[in-house]
C-alpha cells in the first residue's frame, strides 16, 4: 500500500495536460484526485474537499499562486493542507517567499514525476 | 584674520572668467581665497537660469577650496564695495581683488564708472586689484562710435551739396516772391531755411553730412547774404556775431541730429538682432541633438549675420612641429576653410579661453573672429565668424558675439545633458524589457516541456511497475505529443519574430486559392483541436489572393489556436471567408468571454504579453504580434473587435482586385 493510498490531493494548475498526468498519476498511486484550473476554483475546492496536500502552480490567470498560499493555509485552521508549489519561477526569491507563507514543498518545472511523489513524500510525513 | 584672494561676481554668465581668472593666480600662490556672490534678486529675464549656473559655478569654487559668501542685494556694485570695505575695516588683509566688467551701453556708462572701476580707484592702494573684462574688447562703445561715423560714401557728400542748393533756391525764390515785404525777409529769417536743411540733412545722412551741410550753409549765407554780399568779408562785428552764432547752431544742431539718428539705427539693429536671438533661442530649445543644434544655428546665424559661421567641437589634442599642444577639431560645417593665420587664431582662443582673431587682442591678423563656447562647467567648442573684407563692425557687434555664443554654450549643455538622462533611462527601460522577455520566454517553453516530460516520466513509472492501461498510455502519449507540437508552433513563433525584427524573412507572394491555407491549418491543428469543430463558411470560388502562403497559414494557425485557448472546451470557432470593397479577408470568431475593450488595442503588442508574467496559456502574446508584422509585410493588416453576440473576432485583410475575379468569372 503507498503512503497516497486515500490521500485527498488538490491540484491547482491552468495548465490542463498538466493535471491530465497528475491526474493518471496520482490515482494509479490510490489518492483521491480532486483538480481545479483557476484559484477560485481551487479555494473553494480547498474548504469543500479539505484535502490532504495542495499542489498548487503559481502563474494562475485570475490570481497569483504566491497570494493564494496564506489563504489556504489561513483559513482551515487545525487541519491545514501540506502545499507543495509546482512552478516555472525558479529563481531563489520567489522560493523563499512561498516557504514563507506556508508552502511546505517546492518543485520547478519542468520536472520527472519520480522528483514530485518524493518530494510529496517527505513532505507528507 | 588674513584673507589673500577675494573673487567678486554678480549673476553675470561670464562669472566664471573672473573665478577662472582668480583660480589661475592661485595656483601660483597657493593661499585662501572667499568668493562674493552679491546676487541681484531682481528676477529679471532668465534670472533662474543665471542663478542656477551661478550656483554651480560657487560648487566648484568651494570644491576647490573657497569660502564662499553669498550676498542678496539690489544694487549689487554697492554692495560689493560697502563689503570690501568691511573686511578692511575688520582687520582682514586682502592681497588681491578680482572683479569683473561689463560693457554698459548709454550716455550713463560714459559719465558714470563701473563698479570694476570704483572698486580698483578706492582699493587700489590696499590690495591689487585685476579687472576681468566679461565681454570682448568691441563690447563696450565710445560716444563718437555710437555716431556711426565710419559709414561715409558719395552719397554722404552729395546730400548737404544738394540740401544747401535746395534751401538757397528756397531762399531766393522767397524773396523774389515775396518782394513787398522784402524789409522782413533779412539775414535771420534766410538763416533759419537753411539751419532746417542741417537739421533734415542731419537726420537723414548722419553727423557727418549734417557738418558738411553747416559749413557749406555757412559759406553760402556769409556770400550772398551778408554785405558786402558777393564776397566773404565781413563788414561789421555785429554780422561777424550773427554768423558766428549761426554757425555754432548748425554744429550743435547737426551733432544733436547725428546722434539722434545713430541712436535709432542703433536701437533698429538692436532690436532685429533681438528678435533674431529670440528666434535662434525658440528653435534651439526643440532640438534634441548636438547635429541638430549646429544645423539650426548655422542655418539662423549666417542670415543674422550674414556671414559666414563655423563651429569648432575639439577632437582630441596632439604635439605639433614645435613641440606644443594642438588641438584638433571637429568643424560644423565641414566645408569651412581655415587659413594658417585663423588655426592659429583658433587655437590660441581654446587654449586661453578668450576671444581671439578679427578685432581682439588675440590672434591678430586672422579674418575669422572665435569666441570660447563655454559655460561654467565645461568648454563645448568655439565659435567662429568669419568677418567679410571691408566689413566694419559696429558697436553691438562684440555683445551680440558674446551672447550668441553664451546661448550656444548653454544650447550645447541643456543637450549634452538631456542626452545622458535620456541614455540611462534608456539603457534601464531596455534591462527591464530583456528580463521581462527571458522570463516569459522561459515560461513559454518551459510549460509545455513540463507536460512533456511529465507525461512520458509518468508513463516510464507505470510501465516498470506494470500497472499500465491502454487508455492511460494513450492519454499520456497524446499529451506529449500535443505539447511537443505547441512547443514546437511556439519556437517557429520565436523565430519568426527574430527573424522579421532583422528583415531576413522575405516574402514571396504570389497567387493562391485562399481555402489553401486554411485545409494546411486545419489539417495541422487536428490533433489539437479535438472534438473543436471549425466552421468554414463563404463562397470563393475562382478567388485568387495574392499571398505569402507559407506565412499566412502560419498566422491563420496562431489565430486559431488562440481562438481555441480562450473559448469554452468544444465550444465551435467559425471561419468565414470574404471578398468585399477592394479586400478579401478571412474572420475567425471564437465564443470565448471576448476581450476586454481597453486590451483591443494593445493586443498586438509584442510585449503586451510581457505585463502578464507567467499567468496566461503559455505561447500567446507572439503570435498576434507576428500576425500584425506578416500582415502588414503582405500589404494587408489584422485586426480585432468584440462580436455583438460574444466572443472575439479577428480579421485579416488582404488588399484584393476584384475585377480579376470577375474575369475568372466570366
């Protein structure tokens, strides 16, 4: 059994092949796969669901992910979700700022799925 | 409490001379030196400005060690005297004052003495006193230079000639008309006739003229109307003094006269060169270039002078014959030939920082006049005149060198400045405008190469755990395969961009059926668009565009696949085709959420993108802005608007003869 088995896992992201793989992904590793294209969506989603791990893409055309991140992690309280950012903005900065305002992990793509389930691992225990 | 050096200036432009002047004495001396700056407040015309560089000037001084003091007082040579005499009065030792002259027109300057003067008469004694002069050495007229008396030709000799003839006609005929009251037309009354031929011969020809008419007048009374008449002797004291009087009238009245009628002349020239500086100033003050300065300049200051100017920007400096330094210049215009006597001339206005050459104490022998472009920061260049053979200058002459060339050296620097600002500024915005690019670049490459990788990575893991379906080896297939292809449009977008921007792509239009483009896109979008059905509609049968085919399918596919992104999954995308007034075009409406109206016009911006980040469906921004570059290249244009039902609707237009499809018709 992997350690996703039943896990509630949300991914906001625009790009739409890009939840398309998550998607094959995560639930051949058992998780409850729930997917949301704009920070609305994906907010509202996050208090319906209350899911386990965020993945959440920073460039989203409504708001920036960056501004999303404390929300998130401010509004369910006790049980907050694990975030793990997933975005092309690699520079150091923008790093930094996303760990703190909450996020627990942080991958840039382009990335190999093998990279991402490690990193949701460690961030999940 | 000693003082050594003491530099005096006003608001003058030229303070600097005085400064420079002091500056150089103290480099042979080494010792303390203060600057007054009795500043005037009057406001007057370009107040702020003289101010301004005024205050400069006093920065540099302090930067090289002065104390400075800075006086706010109406009439500034008062106050400059009542401080020196203060400091004397306090004990202080001044070894040296340095204080500058300017020419001062009007009877004024001749009665009163300059500040310069007073101050060198009353301090002489304590301390030497160096008076810079501001202004050339022609700057500052005599009296009898303000009467013009150099301009003197036949003509000025004909005129009291005929003006006396005229007034002794006039006289006779008074007499022979007049013969009952002959006993009241006497000696007094034939006098005054001629006293107003002086007076009109003054006013007209000048002092000269109006002398010669005097004299002349005088002879002719003292002949045929004082007895004995028909001789020029003198028979009794009282017509010897009647005479004499009369003389002595028509010489103080042609002297009144002459000066009245140089003073007009004077404030005529004045004011054409006025107007002519104004005008010089209002063109200057637009242009945004040293070239376009010189240009301007060289064009207005010949016909104000009418002759022949040049400027001189220094190059660089190198060691002639002897040994000395020579500065070599650049000349605007180019075609302006110097002589041996005038380089020198030249040269020795640069070095000193004087004026030089036609009429000044340097370069003597030269035909050219130069005078120092130069403000207090900074030496621009020199300006040359060349001064005609024959040519006398007149008294204005060396002022309105001196301020033409004040306003040049100012032109020059308001430029200079400018242009720096205007560079760095420059240099930020296109630093800002190459990481915004970098970074949308990267993200537009960047994502989908994150499908891709992502996809196949996901496949690789499915397979060695062996778990893998069809349909999810299908999906993830045609995923990487969709995105390798929007990478792919979206490098060929790039390039495309790169090489239109460097003029390498050319364009090869020729005669095409425009459904062919269409079947390309169609056929190259499939995999991409899915379920997506495109509507095509319109009758072009036997229409013929000429077109770049290759470009236009790539536009129409751009197009689109925008069209595609920003409307509703399935959501249909019309195609019609048209041939209407002179155009044929193709119109691609979507039934997205349109576009917002104030983005219509800024669609095709190439970095309108760039405002966005990372926050749009990657690979959009170029491709509208390849789109407008190809269309126009074509000779045709595209543009956008919101349909009245919804969504947005882009048009491309080609120009397109219609009578050729009537012929195809027929």
């Amino acid at each position: 059994m992997s350690f996703l088995e039943n896990a509630k896992i949300l991914v906001i992201d625009d790009t739409p092949s890009i939840r398309t793989f998550l998607r094959i992904s995560m639930t051949d590793y058992g998780a409850i796969f729930h997917e949301a294209a704009t920070a609305g969506e994906g907010q509202s989603l996050c208090l319906s669901e209350k899911p386990d791990l965020v993945i959440l893409d920073l460039g989203l055309p409504d708001r920036d992910g960056l501004d999303l991140l404390p929300e998130i992690v401010g509004r369910t309280k006790g049980d907050a979700p694990k975030i793990v950012v997933l975005s092309v903005r690699s520079d150091r900065k923008t790093r930094e700022l996303a760990y703190a305002r909450g996020a627990s992990g942080y991958v840039t793509k382009p990335f190999i799925m093998d990279d991402l389930i490690e990193t949701i691992e460690h961030v999940l225990h | 409490m000693s003082l050594d050096v003491l530099v005096c200036i006003n608001g003058h432009p030229r303070s600097h001379m005085v400064v420079d002047a002091a500056l150089r004495k103290l480099k042979e001396t080494g010792s303390s030196w203060r600057v007054l700056y009795v500043d005037p407040t009057d406001g007057g015309v370009g107040y702020t400005r003289r101010h301004e560089r005024t205050m400069r000037l006093l920065e540099r001084a302090e930067a090289a060690g002065a104390e400075v003091v800075h006086l706010e007082v109406a009439d500034s040579g008062a106050a400059k005297i009542d401080y020196i005499q203060a400091c004397f009065e306090a004990g202080e030792e001044i070894t040296h004052i340095f204080v500058g002259q300017i020419a001062e027109n009007g009877l004024s300057a001749v009665l009163k003495r300059s500040t310069a003067d007073k101050v060198a008469r009353k301090f002489g004694h304590r301390s030497h006193v160096t008076v810079v002069p501001l202004e050339g050495a022609l700057a500052k007229p005599s009296f009898w230079e303000r009467l013009n008396l150099g301009v003197f030709s036949w003509e000025h000799i004909m005129a009291p000639v005929v003006a006396v003839a005229a007034a002794f006609l006039i006289a006779e005929c008074v007499r022979a008309m007049l013969p009952m009251i002959m006993h009241r037309i006497n000696m007094h009354n034939i006098a005054l006739i001629f006293l107003l031929a002086c007076v009109i011969v003054s006013l007209r020809f000048g002092l000269l003229s109006a002398l010669v008419a005097s004299a002349l007048s005088f002879a002719v009374i003292n002949y045929f109307y004082v007895v004995p008449i028909g001789q020029f002797n003198l028979s009794t004291l009282t017509d010897f003094i009647n005479i004499t009087i009369y003389l002595g009238a028509a010489i103080i009245v042609s002297v009144m006269g002459g000066h009245v009628r140089a003073s007009v002349e004077n404030a005529r020239l004045k004011e054409r060169r006025s107007r002519a500086l104004y005008d010089i100033h209002q063109l200057t003050s637009g242009a945004d270039s040293k070239h376009q300065v010189l240009e301007i300049l060289d064009r207005e200051v010949h016909k104000l002078f009418n002759m022949e100017v040049a400027f001189f920007l220094p190059l660089g400096s190198r060691e002639d014959t002897l040994g000395r330094d020579e500065v070599t210049f650049s000349r605007y215009p180019s075609h302006s030939q110097l002589e041996q006597k005038d380089m020198l001339a030249l040269q020795k206005c640069w070095q000193q920082g004087q004026t030089a050459g036609f009429g000044a104490l340097l370069g003597i022998g030269s035909s050219w006049r130069f005078e120092v472009m130069e403000t207090g920061q900074k030496k621009y260049g020199v300006f040359g005149v060349k001064i005609p053979m024959k040519a006398r200058l007149d008294p204005g002459f060396g002022q309105l060198m001196n301020s033409m060339t004040d306003h040049v050296a100012a032109t020059l620097e308001r430029v200079e400045l400018m242009n720096e600002m205007t560079d760095s500024r420059f240099r930020e915005e296109r630093e800002k405008l190459r990481s915004m690019l970098l970074s949308s670049v990267s993200h537009d490459l960047k994502t989908p190469l994150a499908s891709i990788i992502g996809s196949i990575s996901v496949l690789r893991s499915l397979k060695k755990s062996g778990r893998v379906t069809e349909e999810q080896e299908e999906t993830l297939t045609e995923t990487a395969l969709d995105e390798a292809q929007r990478l792919d449009s979206f490098i060929t977008n790039i390039l495309s961009m790169t090489r239109i921007e460097s003029g390498e792509i050319e364009f090869a239009n020729h005669e095409h059926d425009p459904m062919e483009p269409v079947r390309t896109v169609l056929k190259a979008l499939k995999p991409r668009l899915k379920e997506r059905e495109v509507k095509v509609s319109g009758d072009t049968d036997g229409v013929r565009v000429m077109m770049d085919a290759m470009m236009t399918t790539q536009v129409l596919q751009n197009i689109i696949d925008n069209a595609a992104k920003y409307s509703p999954e399935n959501a249909a995308i019309d195609l019609s085709l048209e041939v209407s007034d002179g155009h044929f075009r193709y119109h691609v409406r979507d039934h997205g959420d349109g576009i917002p109206e104030n983005m219509l016009d800024r669609i095709f911006d190439k970095y309108e993108r760039l405002n966005k980040t990372d926050s749009q469906v990657a690979g959009t921004g170029l491709g509208l802005a390849i789109a407008k570059s190809v269309m126009g290249a074509q000779g045709g244009d595209v543009t956008v608007a919101n349909h009245k039902e919804g969504g947005a609707v882009f048009t491309l237009h080609f120009p397109f003869n219609d009578s050729e499809r009537m012929e195809a018709a027929q």
